[in-house]
C-alpha cells in the first residue's frame, strides 16, 4: 500500500523553486473557502494592491494567472499578438527563445535581436532593429535572463520603444522582488514573473501587470485572443474591483493564500531594503566562490545577485558535484541550460534562500565536494573570505 509522501527537507539555491518561508507553508494549510466568498473577494483586492507595490505600478490590470510562470509569459503574447503583427524578440539566453516561439504560436512575425549568452540584451542593437522595422507592434525581453544570470537595462529598452510607438514585453520572472523592478516609471506595458522565485512562495501562480497602454490594445484586437483561458478581457471580469465578480475559473484558492503571505513579508520587509538583502547575500557568496578558485560566467555589472551563473572548474564532474551536495548535504544547486549545460553551475540566492546560513552552507558543502574530488583548495578559506566582506 501507498502511504503519505514525506519529502525530505532541502535547502534549495538552484535556479528555483527557493525555500519557502515558513509563515507561507502555514498560510497555505489554512481552512478552504468559495473562490466567490466575500472573505476571498477581499484578499483577491489585497493581493492585488499588493502586487501593484511588488511591480511598483498602478495599473488596473494587475494579477495573478491562475499557473506557473509560463502561462503569465504565455498570457501576454496571446493579448497583445494577433496574426500578421510582428514582434522583435531579444535572445541572449534560454527564456528569449521561448518568447519566440510564443510569438509564432500567436500567428505573428519575429525580428531576433542576438546577443552572447551571459551579456546584456544590447541597447543599440536593439534600436538598429526598432528603425528597422517600424511596423513592429512589440519589444520583447527577459529582464533578468535565468539561464545566464545576466540583467538587462529594461529602463533603456522601454525607452527605446516607447520613441518608436512600440508596446514592451517583459520577463521579470526572476527579477521581481529581488532586484530593482519600476513597471510604472520605467514604462513597461505587459510584465509577468512567477510566484517562485524571489518571493519565496511555492510553484504555480504567476503575476501580471499590463499598462493602460497595453489594455487598450486588448480592448481592441480585431480577433479573440486565442486563448479563452488566459484572455484577460475575461480574466478582468473576475479579478476587477469591487464586490461583483462574474465566475471565470476556480481560482487556486490556497495558493493565493500563500502569495497573499508572501506579498504580505515583502511589504514588512519593504522593496529597497529586500534588493539590498539580495545584493549583499550575492557579494559574501562571490567572495567565498572567488576563493575556491570560481569564476562568474556574466561581468559584475551586469549580474544578477539572486541567479549566480558560475564557471565549473575544470576536470570536475557537474552532475557528480550537483548529486553529492544533494544526497550528503540536503542542499540543490542548478545544472546550466542550453549552450551552458555541463559548464556552468547556477546558485541560486532568491527571497527566503538569500540568507547569511544558507551562503555558508553552500559554501562549506561546495569546498568539501570539491577537496573530495581533488580540487587544490584550502579548506575554511571559502567562508573566511565571505565573512570579510
């Protein structure tokens, strides 16, 4: 007979899910209730302002997608693409790719904008395909590309768009929460990101902000959006304001709950202060990964604190590495994707993982794994040089 699944913990500093933080788990084991009852009509307007301080916007059209963070990418090509329109679409990682192929999906034409994995979506680049192609209806690009750990100038890129009449699309899937993400004042019109991340919550919900901009253009397609559950002039009708609700979809219900906890810690903790947290995690852990002999796979102005994409010393096994932190320390770091997988490790330091403990864990956990393997590194000297800084 089958009986109760009881994982064992781990401390998770992949690329994500991150830990979740305790007052989340309980919030998600709290008492059922109608995805209609007025008591979750209320948390449904909670968790949306809540959002709009999280993306640092007063959009309207704000919310959860009711899954992961690939439908909230999903949602914003199929409201704003219809066939025939054309999109450019910036590469420099895994997760522009995938914007890509939504594109096609939606029936729509993609200009790709190229840039070396583990650099910077390039600005002027950018511009040279935007005069291009003036007929373009959208921008699209990662913010915080997780597959490399490089960060985009998404204030630039927006800019750029905003002088040739184009709308923006932007992956801040790994970004929000951990680093500093302005949706209002640097002119973003369609965001998504993931529940996961650096909010610390669990898996399955992804969060949406759409500029006024944007919602007119949906308001005002010539075809349906193709599909029914991800329209948002639908969607709108259960997750606008006020008391009135008219009946979508039932709403992961226990889920809100835990991104209604999870937005609630962000807010106690306040935004600067959580992107500082981030920073100053990322800056021990570099120290520490320097000192064994480690390098960053992105240049440090560029890089993302929370998403650390560092080089595999040579002659070490990756998977053997990853499958020994795993089963002797209960601790989960990411293999590389795509052009990077074998030669890159990613360490992820996101919401509740971005912590004093957890660098010193991974750092001990990494020096002992590699001593083991033969690697001429001194011990202690890893945590050494990440306390001094």
């Amino acid at each position: 007979m089958i009986s109760s699944f009881k994982p064992r913990a781990r401390t998770l500093m992949g690329p994500g899910p991150s830990d979740v933080n305790p007052r989340i788990l309980e919030a998600l084991g709290r008492t059922t209730i109608g995805h209609l009852d007025p008591q979750f009509i209320e948390m449904m307007d909670q968790t949306k302002q809540l959002l709009q301080y999280a993306f640092q916007t007063k959009n309207e059209l704000t919310l959860p997608v009711s899954a992961p963070g690939s439908a909230g990418m999903e949602a914003c090509f199929v409201n704003l693409l219809e066939p025939g329109d054309k999109a450019i679409v910036c590469i420099n990682g895994v997760f522009g790719t995938r914007m890509v192929e939504n594109v096609k999906r939606c029936g729509a034409t993609a200009v790709t904008v190229e840039d070396d994995w583990g650099k910077p979506v390039d600005p002027e680049k950018v511009e040279a395909a935007l005069k291009a192609n003036p007929d373009a209806k959208v921008l699209c690009f990662v913010h915080a590309e997780t597959s490399t750990g490089a960060r985009s100038d998404a204030k630039t890129l927006a800019a750029l768009a905003q002088q040739h009449d184009c709308l923006t699309i932007v992956d801040t899937v790994t970004s929000l929460g951990g680093v500093e993400l302005r949706v209002d004042e640097w002119g973003l019109d369609a965001v998504y990101s993931g529940t996961q991340k650096c909010l610390s919550c669990t898996p399955g919900l992804s969060p949406v902000t759409f500029s006024e901009k944007a919602a007119d253009a949906i308001r005002n397609r010539k075809t349906p959006v193709q599909s029914w559950f991800l329209d948002m002039n639908l969607v709108m009708g259960y997750w606008g304001g006020g008391a009135k609700r008219a009946y979508h979809h039932t709403a992961p219900i226990n889920a809100l709950y835990g991104l209604h906890e999870a937005l609630v810690i962000l807010q106690e903790e306040g935004l600067e202060k959580a992107w500082a947290r981030h920073a100053a995690m990322h800056e021990s852990l570099a120290a520490g990964l320097e000192a064994l002999g480690i390098g960053f796979v992105v240049d440090a102005e560029y890089r993302l604190p929370q998403l650390n994409a560092v080089t595999i010393p040579e002659g070490i096994d990756d998977a053997a590495v990853r499958a020994k932190l795993l089963s002797d320390y209960d601790l989960e770091i990411g293999a590389g994707l795509g052009a990077l997988a074998g030669k890159v490790w990613r360490i992820g330091l996101m919401g509740h993982s971005a912590n004093a403990e957890n660098v010193s864990l991974c750092l001990n956990a990494l020096e002992s794994v590699l001593i083991e393997m033969g690697q001429p590194v001194e011990k202690g000297a890893a945590n050494k040089a990440a306390s001094a800084v």
